[in-house]
C-alpha cells in the first residue's frame, strides 16, 4: 500500500468535527474562515440542471441510462441524467484528500463532452487490498475508503467486493441540491473553470438515499442553514484549512463461525 502523505483540503468556516487523524498544525485560520463565512450570501434555491441543447450529449446520456451497472447501483431509488451546473451544489462532504494521482489527473476540456462523458461515466475502480487470513477470519487492508461488502442474489457467492459508484452524482432533498459523489472530479473540473457536467440525478427522500449519513458528513442542521457549504467553497482559501497527513487504511473482516441446531429450529 502507498505511504506517500495525501493533501487533505478541510471546510473550517461550518466548525471542526472530532477527528483524530486531523494533526495539531496546519495552515489556515478558523477565525478568518467564519468571518469569511458572515459575509456570503444566503444560499438561493436553485436547480442546477440545465436544459441542453446537445442532441450529441443526451444521446449519450440516453446510452449510459441502459447501463446495467448504473441501474443496478441505482435500484429502489428514483434517478434520471441530465447536464448541472456544479457551482451551486451543496457539500455534505467535510474533507477532500489528494493524492499525486487525483491531484494531477487531467480535466477535459468544458466543450469536450466526449472527454466529460467519460469522466462522469467511468467504470468501477478494480479492487486493489491486501487479504489477510487466520483460521477463521478474512482480513481486506485498503486506501480505499469506498471499499465495501454488498450482499447479491448468487446463492453461491452471496457477498460481493465492491469499489464504490463510479458514476458523478448529484441529489435533490428537501428542495436543495447537492453533490452526492465525485467531490474529487468536482473539485479539478472547477479548479479548470469547467462547471457544467453530466450527471446520474437522484430525487432523494431521505438523508440515507442522499448519502449523508456518517458522523464525520455535516449535519442536517448546518446543510440546511442560511449559509451552508458548498462545493465549490474547497477552492477557497479563506474558508478552509489545508495540512498533510498519512493515508487511512480500511479494513474489512469476516469471522467464520460455525453452529449447529436441529431442524426447524432457529439458527
């Protein structure tokens, strides 16, 4: 696994969250960042979508509807595609980390809807950890924060590895918008003033759906503010820190055991 430090761009001006991989120094100033915060404007209520008149573009947005990894990611849940305007979307998202590889990778051009498409439509990560194993325990070591167990419906291999979506989300609740997946993309497309995106666009009808559900997410109560953050807020200086640390490592286990009981009977 790699040890190079990764860059970790933090959102200050909403206040700090318990975080103990966070180090004592780094650059910037929480003051500066909530005086900064004061002086926004209130967020207005907009739609990010955008009506296009690239018939090239929906006819592959029409194409990436069929795919059979995007409605499988997307099943239970009401979602269309569309092009958004990325300024105005929300951040549930505390921190970005950057590698040399995120940080460097290269952003299409705003009139290369090929390139775009690509971007916001890519396949699934392949799945990269070390497996360590005992007796009765399975081990998988990532730098992968998306990696994850999901459950499938092969009797024989009823748990399956997965990386994550790979798809560029954003999400609709309670009459806001925000970015759902795809902070790092988002974050090089707008530091490359390329602000319009396609998109898998998801009508969320809970916090769950839209994905905001871990202690270290913003809270209901700052994303529904008057001033709450937004994406495009990690370019800004004033409104974040910045300092370097190690990568984290997630770690997925699953213990064997073994019990018996007659039939009929609960297990």
């Amino acid at each position: 696994m790699s040890e190079a430090m990764i860059r970790i761009r933090e959102l200050a001006a909403w206040g700090l969250d318990q975080d103990e991989h966070r180090p004592a120094d780094w650059r910037g100033d929480t003051n500066t960042a909530r005086a900064s915060l004061a002086r926004k404007a209130p967020y207005e209520l907009k739609s990010p979508v955008i009506e296009s008149s690239n018939y090239w573009a929906q006819e592959r947005l029409a194409e990436q509807a069929e795919r059979a990894d995007l409605r499988v990611e997307m099943a239970g849940i009401d979602w269309f595609l569309g092009i958004v305007n990325i300024r105005s979307l929300l951040a549930f998202q505390r921190r970005i980390g950057f590698d040399s590889e995120t940080q460097d990778a290269p952003v299409p051009a705003a009139d290369d809807w090929g390139g775009l498409m690509d971007l916001c439509f890519g396949s699934p990560q392949p799945i990269a950890c070390d497996a360590i194993r005992s007796e009765a325990t399975l081990m998988l070591r990532s730098v992968n924060p998306n990696l994850q167990f999901r459950f499938t419906d092969d009797r024989l291999n009823p748990i399956a590895l997965h990386t994550g979506s790979p798809f560029f989300e954003v999400a609709q609740y309670r009459d806001r918008w925000f970015l759902r997946d795809g902070y790092h993309r988002a974050f090089r497309c707008m530091q490359a003033n390329v602000f319009l995106l396609p998109a898998v666009i998801v009508r969320a009808r809970t916090l769950a759906e839209l994905g905001a559900v871990h202690p270290w997410f913003f809270p209901e109560n700052i994303l529904f503010s008057s001033r709450p953050p937004l994406a495009i807020d990690f370019l800004d200086d004033a409104l974040v820190i910045e300092y370097h640390r190690s990568p984290l490592i997630k770690t997925l286990r699953i213990t064997v055991e073994e019990t018996y009981s007659l039939q009929g009977e609960n297990a």
